[in-house]
C-alpha cells in the first residue's frame, strides 16, 4: 500500500455521504453462481491502478476464508472473487482495510462484448488478406506476366474469399439493413464498391485479363474496419466506465414477515402491503408510508430540494430518497414498477420517443453521395457504349468508376475524428456513450441546468466557521462526526482542535440532533428548538442558518451554525465560459425560489424557474424546441431524467441517479463543471475536423473521378489514391491532438482545477 | 517460376499460422485486461513465505 494512496488521484467520491458498505445479502444478490456452491462477485474498485495495487488485492483476498481467488482487472478497474459456501466471505470490508473503496454494479451488464470480439476477428481475418494479396498484387505491378499472373490473380480470388464473407458479412449486414428501411448509410455504397470490384475481377481472372482490383477490395474493408474498431473501443470503454460507478437505487431491502422472519429481497419481489426496515444509510425502495421510527430523508436526488426533509411516523416516503439519521420501519404502497423511479423512466421514454431523430453527419452526407456516385458510374458506362460499343470496356470502366470513389476516405472521415475526440475527453474525465453526442452537443444554443446536486454539490457547506468560537467549533465537530446528516458531515470536517472537553455517551435523536454529555454538561447539536430548549438567546443567537442548527450546552445556544449549499468547484467561470462561446443559460430547478435565485445571482445564471415538477422540466425543453433552440440538459436527480431525456443532447455527472446516468449522452466524473465548456469546446472542433475531413474526401473525388471515367485508372493508381486519401483524413483527425496540447499550454487555467491532466497513461 | 510453389504455401502458411496465432490469443482472453497485463510483469512470484 506504501506507493499507491488511491483515491487521491481521482477526485471522485461517487459514494460521499451515503458511502455505506454493501450488506452481505445486497453482495449475495448481485452474486453469480458458477455451479455447486462456488459463486462469483464483481466489485467496481476505481482506485486500483498499480501492480502493487493488483498484488495487494489479490494476496489480501486470496487469503480470507472460502475464497477461491480474485482477479483484478485494471482495465476495467474491477475486482472479480470466487468464492464458495451460504455466507459471503467479508472481502469488502478486507478492501475497506486496504484503503480500497468497492462498489457493486449491475451484474447484468457483465455479459462479453460480442461486438467488439466481432470486429477485432474481422479485423484480423482482413488484415491477414490485405497483406497476402498485396504481396501478390505487388508483383503483377512490377510485371508478372501470362500464366504467372493468372496464378496470381487466382491465389488473390481465393484468399479474399473468407475476408469478404466473414469481415465484409458486418458491411453487407449493415447496408441491407438500411436499404430494406428506405434509408442510406455509409456502408451502402462500401458493401456494392466492395462487391463489384470483386466481382469484375473475379470476371477479369477467367478471362485472363490484366487488372484485377482484389487489392482494392479488400483493403478497403480492411482500413475501414479499423477505423470501425477503434470507434467502438472508445466507446465501449466510456460505457464501462459509466456502469462502474456506484449503484445509486436500492437494490432490495429488509423485509419484514408477519412471524417476525426477515427477508433481503430484490426491489422488485416487493409488493404493496410489506413491511420493510431501512436502516440510517440506504435508500428508500419503493414508495411508502412510515409505521416506526423517525429520521432525516436526503431527497436532492427525487426532487432537487437541497435540505433534508425531517419524516415521522405515518408520513409518505418516495423511492430513491436516501434515509440518513434513524431506521424506520415502512409499509409498502406501490411495487417498485409503480414508484416513483418507474414513473420518471415513463416519462423520460415519452419524452425521447417525442424528441426528433438526428440524422448523423455521414449519414446524411451519403444520402446525398451514393446516388450521385451510382449515377455517375452508369452515365460512364452509357458514355462509353455510345462512344464505342464495346459492352466489355464500358463496364470495366464504370466499375473503375465505382472502386475508385468507393468511399474509403468518407468512411473513415467521421469515425476516425470521434474517435480521437473521445480519447481527448476520456483522460480529461468526460465519457462520451453515444458517437452522434458530440456532433448534437457542437449544434447547441441553449444550456439548461438543474441546481442541486449539478450547478451546487448537493452537500451543505459551513459559511459561519470563522465567526464561532473555535472550541465551539470543536466540540460540535466531534459530535458531529457520530452522525449521517450533511449538516453533521459539514461541520465534522473542521474537526481537529485539541483541547476541548471530553465528551461520552453520544446518541442521536433521528430528526433532532445529536445529545453528548461531558464534564457534568449536556451537550446538544440540532435543531434550534430542541438543542435550546431553555433558551431565549446564548451568544449569538441572531444568526440563524438553514435549519436553524445550534449547539447548545445544558439547553443554552453556545453557538449557530448556517450552511449554503456548496457551489460546484469551478461552476461560474464554466458559465462564463459556455456564455462567451454563445450559449443562453437556463436554470430549471425543484428547489425553493429563494435558495434559486441566491445561485442564479452568483453564477451570473440568465433565467431560473423554481419548483418546477419534473413534467414541467419537459415542458419548457420542449418549448424551447419548439422555438428552434437547440438545448443542453445538464442534470443529476430522478426528477431531471425525462428532462434528459427531452433534450438534444444531455450530460450528467457521476453523482447523478442511476437512469439519469444511463439516459445521459455524456458524464463527467469529475467534479468540476468546466468539464461541460470543455466538452463542448472538443465537439466543436471535431464538427469543424469533420467538416474538413468530409470535403476533402471530395475534393478527392473530384480529382480522381474524371480520371476514372476517362479509363485511365489501373489497380496501382487505385490503390494508390485510395490510401494517400485515407492517411489524408487519418492525418487530419489527429490535429485535434495536437490543438489540445498547444491549448493546455497557453491556457494552463483550464488545467488546474477541474480538467486534470490524467491519471494514467494507457 | 518453380520456386513458386514453395513460396507461395510457405508465405500463406505462415501468414495463416500468424492469424490463428491471434485468433487463439483473442479466445483465451489475453486481450482482456491489456492495462492490467502491462503492470502484471512487474510482480514478483515467489512463492516463499517470507524473505
């Protein structure tokens, strides 16, 4: 553990206040068997990233009883145990030791990426072709004549037989698919370039003919593969990433029987009428009515509200609040696909379902090129059987027509230039899930936020420490730390001064405060009206916070505590910076009017509507649609998800609710807000790369198809042309590399805080 | 011209042998954890007790 200190390099504490260890039953459901009693756990472990970390890890792990082995992936930065027998062996608690933070996550999702193992066995089976039938094509160019060169070209037909069939199978699939829904992609006019050209050179080797462009063909597929691959890496990889974080939505609950039994259940076995224990630090299941207890509810992820809500007996609870101070005891009134959570995900469908297609750059552009490039060739081909009537020559030349504008250089332009945009964000914290999101995101005019928990941290934050009384300050910093509540964890943070009495017997009042006695005195840190009891006033009784939070000594206010809600490190210069590259900034927020317009005026934020429902989020995004506005949805809490949904394009951070998450375009794992000018400064300059990419794919063309319907083409100049224009576009898309790098250096602003320089290197 | 049909298999078979070469490397997941295959070397596997 002497090198590695994780968790200080990534600053990203998903867990923050709710870090609780999964219990044993929550670990057992998200188990897989493997057969007999071996079962296998996959844990999201973000801070390993050393050979120290792995080897620590693995030996710790192997050692603890009944279990097998672990392995750790540090690609993935995940931890997968085998283990055997009925209880779970306490391997969280043993990375809790160790200084490693594991989380569960969808176990679904575990499943191997077929895609991906597609495309690389593509890949390879292409490349193996390209090469072998270019070292033969290299010898008909330097002069393989007669019966050699038949041989040749044979040898070539066969080889390129499997690279069609196998790595030419994911074009041909892709472009019937498209044709067969009346649309045109990318791929259509590769897979009849592709087809064609082996087809007339399949009909040029029977003939002892002298060009044969299997070459062509085949490197085509081959460099577009790549390109293809590549794509799908980066984002693949983004997924990860996302999924890695931790769960936010409970995963079961305790269920209480009428005998007294308890059960763990998965949420979604839980019928209305059960009685359910949530303990001080999980979330609230399904919705329901309390019947015991009485806590604090942290509801910033439901509703946008930024103070705990206090909850007694008998009062309704939503699914997704997270119970912070005390158990309760709570009846079920809906099952988990009536909640709350399952309403947002309704809503957040229709809201997609109405949103309008995007049509993909290249996809657009194609709907325009194939016809004009099928055109062209059948115009040649009608040219040269008018000008010479030689029915063999006119198609030989329309198909040369056809190889040489088969869009190898089209194909990559895109792809090529996301990819390497996607790489910029990724080290920069910033995963991008969707390849058309940085293409909508260079397209906005509108920014809409959502307050809590996105533009705020969602965690209160001490604004009077300077003003109290340092032992004060102490003495409440040590109660403080007994407990769950934000304002308690605000205050435990300045904790550390010696001298103070010593306190005992803490215990915590859920909804109050928290009770401690030391040196004959009674001590209290809570709400105003239960901490002083006695009092009219203590010292500085006038200063009253949110909440109204006091310590009090034997029910005399020795101090009071006010909290704002902290703002996102770096969320006004983001602002400034996404007003200076044009945008319009919006706040739409659940929270209070009076808690809105405090952030609205230091952020220097345009317009906010308060306590808005969720419902009426969509509504204004679709207003502001309607009006030819382009809008960004920035959002983190359940209530924003049909929002997210609405909107053009949309980014979440990694503390936002496990849909919102999912439903985002882009999340940001870091916590600061530059990352949203940043991502969007990246998608502009791949809209202009692409741009560029795609007119010089015809520029390309304008040259090389002239030449092509004039006969003049043989496979040395096709091949020729074709890559010199590929390396062209490949070239090109590697300067928004270089544009970062001359960026961070005259800028060195933007790297200091938020958009850290990254980790590691891969 | 003869020598041609020596190459020719020998150049197709060793290309074959490279690309089944991958192909099995893929199957047996050595591609799976590329970062984590990278640090792996630097872990001592000796397996006494202590030193």
């Amino acid at each position: 553990m002497s090198c590695c200190a994780p968790g200080a390099e990534m600053a990203l504490d998903v867990a923050g206040a709710a870090s609780v260890l999964p219990s044993s039953q929550e670990i057992k459901l998200a188990s897989r068997p493997l057969g007999g009693d071996l079962y296998q756990t996959d844990l999201s472990v973000p801070a390993v990233h050393c050979a120290a970390c792995i080897q620590t890890i693995e030996t710790a792990i192997g050692k603890l009883n009944r279990v097998e082995g672990a392995r750790v992936s540090l690609s993935t930065k995940r931890v997968s145990v085998r283990w055997r027998g009925d209880e779970v062996p306490s391997f969280v608690a043993a990375l809790g030791r160790l200084g490693y933070q594991a989380h569960l996550f969808d176990p679904v999702i575990d499943e191997k990426d077929k895609t991906l193992s597609e495309l690389i066995r593509a890949v390879a089976v292409a490349g193996f072709a390209a090469g072998n039938i270019m070292l033969l094509s290299v010898s008909v160019w330097s002069g393989a004549e007669g019966a050699t060169r038949d041989l040749f070209h044979w040898i070539s037909a066969l080889i390129a037989i499997p690279a069609l069939a196998f790595a030419g199978g994911i074009y041909f699939r892709s472009a019937w698919n498209a044709l067969r829904h009346g649309r045109m992609n990318m791929d259509v006019p590769i897979a009849v370039g592709v087809s064609l050209a082996y087809a007339i050179s399949l009909y040029e080797t029977i003939n002892h003919g002298d060009h044969a462009y299997f070459d062509a063909s085949v490197s085509l597929l081959f460099f577009l593969l790549i390109g293809r691959t590549l794509d799908h890496v980066m984002r693949e990889r983004a997924r990860t990433a996302v999924k890695g974080l931790s769960r936010l939505a409970a995963r079961g609950a305790m269920v209480l029987r009428g005998d007294g039994m308890r059960d763990y259940l998965p949420v979604g076995e839980i019928e209305p009428g059960m009685q359910l224990l949530i303990a001080a630090g999980e979330r609230i299941p399904v919705d329901g009515n309390i019947v015991e207890g009485s806590s604090d509810l942290d509801c910033s992820l439901v509703s946008g509200e930024s103070t705990p809500r206090t909850v007694a007996l008998g009062e309704k609870v939503q699914a997704g609040t997270l119970n912070l101070t005390g158990p309760l005891t709570m009846a079920a009134t809906a099952a988990a696909k009536d909640s709350f959570l399952a309403e947002m995900v309704r809503l957040m469908e229709a809201a997609e379902g109405s949103r309008t297609q995007y049509r993909r750059i290249a996809d657009r552009v194609s709907a325009l090129y194939a016809p004009v490039v099928h055109l062209t060739a059948f115009l040649t081909f009608l040219g040269w059987m008018a000008a010479t009537g030689d029915w063999h020559k006119a198609t030989t030349i329309a198909i040369a027509v056809l190889i040489i504008t088969c869009p190898c250089a089209l194909g990559l332009a895109v792809p090529i230039v996301l990819v390497v945009a996607a790489r910029r964000l990724f080290e920069s914290g910033i995963m991008v899930k969707d390849g058309s999101a940085m293409e909508r995101l260079a397209s906005v005019d509108t920014a809409v936020f959502d307050k809590t928990g996105t533009l705020t941290l969602g965690r209160p934050h001490l604004v009077n420490a300077s003003s109290i009384d340092p032992t004060m300050l102490a003495i409440a910093a040590d109660m403080a730390a007994h407990s769950r509540h934000p304002f308690s964890r605000a205050i435990a943070g300045f904790a550390g001064f010696s001298g103070q009495p010593k306190l005992e017997s803490f215990s915590e009042y859920p909804g109050f405060g928290i009770e401690a006695s030391g040196a004959g005195n009674t001590w209290r840190l809570g709400r105003r009206g239960w901490a002083g009891w006695k009092a009219r006033t203590g010292g500085e009784g006038k200063l009253s916070g949110s909440g109204g939070t006091v310590l009090s000594r034997n029910g005399i206010i020795s101090a009071s505590f006010a909290f704002k809600d902290a703002l996102r490190p770096d969320a006004k210069a983001a602002i400034e910076q996404l007003k200076d590259a044009g945008l319009s900034v919006e706040m739409l927020s659940g929270d209070t009017a009076k808690a809105c317009s405090e952030v609205a005026e230091t952020l220097g934020v345009d317009r906010f509507v308060p306590a808005m429902l969720p419902s009426g989020k969509v509504k204004q995004i679709e207003t502001l649609a309607k009006d030819g506005h382009k809008v960004l949805m920035v959002g983190d809490g359940l209530n924003d998800t049909p929002a997210l949904g609405a909107a053009d394009v949309s980014i979440a951070p990694a503390t936002a609710a496990d849909i919102g998450r999912n439903a985002a375009d882009f999340v940001f794992l870091r916590e600061s807000l530059l990352a949203i000018p940043f991502a969007l400064d990246v998608s502009r300059k791949a809209g202009r790369l692409i741009r560029q990419n795609i007119a010089i794919a015809i520029i390309y063309n304008a040259v090389a198809v002239p030449i092509a319907i004039l006969g003049h083409v043989t496979p040395l100049i096709a091949a020729i042309a074709m890559s010199a224009s590929s390396l062209l576009v490949i070239g090109n898309a590697l300067r928004l590399h270089g544009f970062a790098l001359a960026e961070a250096t005259s800028a060195p602003s933007a790297t200091r805080s938020g958009i850290r320089a990254p980790v590691q290197q891969s | 011209m003869t020598t041609l049909v020596y190459l020719l298999p020998v150049a197709l078979f060793l290309g074959g042998l490279g690309l089944s070469g991958f192909l099995w490397a893929l199957r047996s997941g050595q591609y799976e954890d590329l970062d984590g295959a990278a640090e792996r070397i630097l872990i001592d596997r000796d397996d006494e007790p202590e030193r």
